[in-house]
C-alpha cells in the first residue's frame, strides 16, 4: 500500500482492478487521487496525470465518473432489506453518517442519498447534488458496502425524471394532495356519494366489483383476522381513491423509463392516521393494479414531528405498529416505512420489534438542526443572526410541516448560555428545523465556513446522533 501524505482521507484509501484510489483535502476543496501503472484507471475522470499518480477535483461529473468505477458506490436495489434515510440538507453530513453505520448499523443498508423535492427547492439543490455529495461523502469514509438512492417524496412525473436522469434508484411515490381528509369524518351518506362519484374507470373498476371484492373479505393475519365491513371500505375509497389513481400514473411513468428501481408508497404526510383496513384495501388495489413496490408508509397514530421525540401514546403506537406490519406480512411482504423518524427514540425498538427487520426508517432534517450545534459552539454571533432570521421567517418557513412549539418561547438574541441548550429545547429545535430555507440562503456561505473548519467534530456530532437511531435496527 501507498504511503498517504497527511492531507489524505486514510478511511478512503481503497484499491480496485489494479488501481489505488483516496481522496485528499486540498485548500478548501477535495481532489481524487489515481495511482495507476495504466493510465486506463482514470480515463473519463477529468483532472491531470504526473507519472503514475492522476488527481481530479471533487466535482459532479467525476462523482458520476467514480460512482462507473467503484461498483459500492453506485446506488443499488435493496428489497426488502432492512434500510435506513439518513437525508442531509447541507451536502456535508455523509461521513458523520457512514461513520454511525459502521459503528451500530450491522446489517442496515444505507441510503446516504435521500432528498424531498420540496427540500431540494428550499436548499437551491438539484437531485444531482443529492447524489454526487453523498458519493464524495461515502468514498471519503470508505463505505464499501453498497448505497441507496431515495428520491424522496414525490408528486408529479417531471420529479421522477429529474431524479431518473441523476441516477437515483429508490422512488418515494406521494400522492397526499389527492387523499380527500373530509372522508374521515364524514356521515354515511356523504361517503357514499364521494365514492360513487370516483372515477373508477381510472382504476379500472367499478363500485360494484369493488364493493363485491371486499365487503365480508377475511385477511388472517398472526395474531387475528380483520374483516372488512361495507362502511369501512367505502371510506377507505372515499378518502384515497383518487390517490390510487395518482399514484398509478406516477408509478407507470417511472416503469416507462426502464431504468432499475425500486418503490415506496408513501401516504405518511395526510391529516389522519392509517386504519388497519385502510391499509389493506390501499395496498389490495395498488396490487390489483400492477403495482410492484418495496415498502409502505403509513400515517401511523400520534404525533410525528420534525426534529422531537414521539408525541402520543406508546402503548397505542406499538399496537398500530403491530397491526400494519402484520398487514404488511400478510398481504406481502414489503417493509413498513417510518418516516420523520428522527429524534423519536422511544419509537424505534417497538418499530424493530414489531417489523422483525422488514422496515425502511426516514430521517430527513435532523442532521441540519445537529450540524447547528457546531455553529453555535463556534460562532455565537452568526448562530444569533440564525435564531433572529428563523424567528423571523417562521410564519413561512411552518408550512407543510407539523410543529407544535411555540416561538414566543425561543430566545430572539440568545445569551451565551441559551445558545448551548437551543437544539435541545423542542420550541428552538423546530423554530431552527423548518428554517434552513430562509437560513441557508441568508447565511450560507458563512455557515459552511464554520463547518469546514470543524469538520471532524461535525462527523462526530453526526455520528453520535445517528448511533442512537440505528441500534435498536441493527441485527
Ligand atoms: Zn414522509
């Protein structure tokens, strides 16, 4: 093995078909570096050879070209493997990441590449930004055992192909703008007429084969059987019918492509939780219909909310835990996936338990809100700016999230002392979660300074958040 100059990653360093590969810190950037008899080792990467050594910039394109070179690194198909999101808004947080599936993920499969389209708008990110930074990030930590790609919550086809063309491989499919809530509370009579008034053509059906299907229909699961009543059916078409049919043509779109992937029906992000029947007959007709998929997300009961622990009664979220994933066993089997998992410790070991390991977990935000730590231990000043802005951009930064903290309650100019509890306190935390939009933009180019100067106590930060998330999954 080659001798590595200092400002090597050491945890990079890897050979492959004759050829030496690492990455190094150079200024404030990062170059790969080829040690190679035959120049062949490095063609298509763009940089410069001197001698047997070839060095290239941490660039797009030469991400795309080392993901070609080094299988590992190329997101792959995972099934029905036990998976973990870890999701990092900034770009930076994957070998923080890698470092706490080294550590406790035995047996998880990672899926450093994971972004919302509507967080991507927010961050100014393409999918190609997903996936490069977290190519760089993995090759920099030496993760060998293979990557996901999660193209995250996804509404229209223009989404699919702008994640398809960049390479992702796992495809959340959201339909939740056409889940009618009404239909949860409504009388009889309105559900009657919402799910005469479906267009069941669509879903190449009828109300009268559908009713057929499953009025009186027995599904035996391990610990019991549900049978499905007329009223319960009905308004499980009436509340997510039109989803189906969405969420139908998204997933013919994608199949279209014909590239490699893989599915996630997610409807975690309605207004009311998933019934036990609402599940089946979703999935019952998503089936009927062709759909191929690898995983499920519900809305599970109680409150998930960005960035805190659990909200709600445990007891009652393991039975529901329970009850979807031997539906899931039952009528698949797919994993069940759980999503705004971050910061929810209590959550997890009844999720593991229950899945028995058939379970994708979501966390999305929680690096960014952690990575915020390192600011406010580093530059008092600019995390007060941060704190002022996310007070200030609230309002707008709220929407689409469920929060329930209370601004009133975050310090506006934090003293030095409240600056060390801010992410530990649920108002501050969520203020500061949903703001990275206004926040990044305002203060980005200060913040990733602060960051690249400590870069080593953020993956240790990270690493040591996530520890907690993957353990109880480990196996
Ligand atoms: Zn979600």
């Amino acid at each position: 093995m080659t001798d590595l100059p200092p400002a090597a990653y050491r945890q990079s360093f890897v050979q492959h078909e004759g050829a030496e590969y690492w990455l190094e810190k150079v200024g404030t950037g990062r170059q790969l570096v080829v040690k190679a008899s035959d120049s062949s080792a490095y063609a298509g990467l763009d940089g410069a050879a001197d001698g047997d050594t070839f060095r290239a910039d941490a660039t797009d394109a030469n991400a795309l070209e080392l993901r070609n070179r080094l299988p590992w690194l190329k997101p792959q198909l995972f099934g029905l493997a036990t998976s973990a999101g870890t999701g990092d808004r900034l770009g930076i947080c994957t070998p923080g990441h890698v470092r706490a599936f080294k550590a406790a993920g035995q047996g998880i499969r990672p899926v450093f590449a994971q972004q919302s389209i509507r967080e991507m708008g927010r961050c100014h990110r393409e999918p190609r930004n997903v996936l490069d930074d977290a190519t760089w990030g993995a090759f920099q930590e030496g993760w060998t055992a293979g990557v996901g790609a999660d193209a995250d919550h996804l509404h229209t086809t223009e989404d699919i192909d702008r994640c398809a063309q960049a390479g992702f491989v796992f495809y959340t499919l959201d339909p939740n703008e056409y889940v009618d809530p009404e239909a949860e509370g409504a009388d009889e009579a309105t559900i009657r007429s919402k799910a005469e008034a479906l267009d069941w053509a669509s879903l190449d059906s009828s109300q009268k084969q559908f009713l057929s299907t499953y009025v009186g229909h027995r599904i035996d699961l391990e610990h019991e059987s549900i049978t499905l009543d007329e009223q319960s059916v009905l308004r499980a078409m009436a509340k997510y019918g039109p989803s189906l049919a969405n969420a139908m043509d998204l997933y013919r779109h994608l199949q279209s492509l014909g590239i490699p992937h893989e599915v996630e029906f997610a409807v975690d992000e309605t207004d009311y939780p998933t019934k036990p029947a609402e599940h089946v007959v979703v999935v019952s007709e998503l089936k009927r219909l062709g759909m191929e998929f690898v995983s499920f997300a519900p809305r599970f009961v109680g409150g998930f909310e960005k960035g805190v622990e659990y909200i709600g009664d445990l007891a009652e979220l393991k039975r529901d835990f329970e009850i979807h994933a031997e539906i899931a066993k039952a009528l698949g089997p797919y994993k069940l996936s759980l999503h705004s998992g971050s910061d929810k410790y209590s959550t997890y070991p009844l999720f593991a338990e229950a899945t028995g390991g058939l379970a994708h977990l979501k966390t999305a935000g929680t690096s960014w809100a952690e990575a915020l730590r390192v600011i406010a231990r580093h530059d008092g000043d600019l995390m007060r700016e941060i704190t002022a802005l996310a007070l200030e951009s609230f309002e707008q930064n709220r929407k689409s999230y469920h929060l329930s903290c209370d601004p009133a309650r975050v310090p506006s100019n934090p003293t030095d002392a409240q600056l060390t509890t801010l992410l530990d306190v649920v108002d501050s935390r969520q203020v500061l979660h949903v703001g990275y939009g206004a926040i990044l933009e305002a203060y980005g180019p200060r913040m990733f300074e602060v960051w690249q100067n400590n870069d080593e106590e953020l993956y240790g930060i990270i690493e040591e958040h996530f520890v907690k998330h993957l353990a109880p999954f480990a196996h």
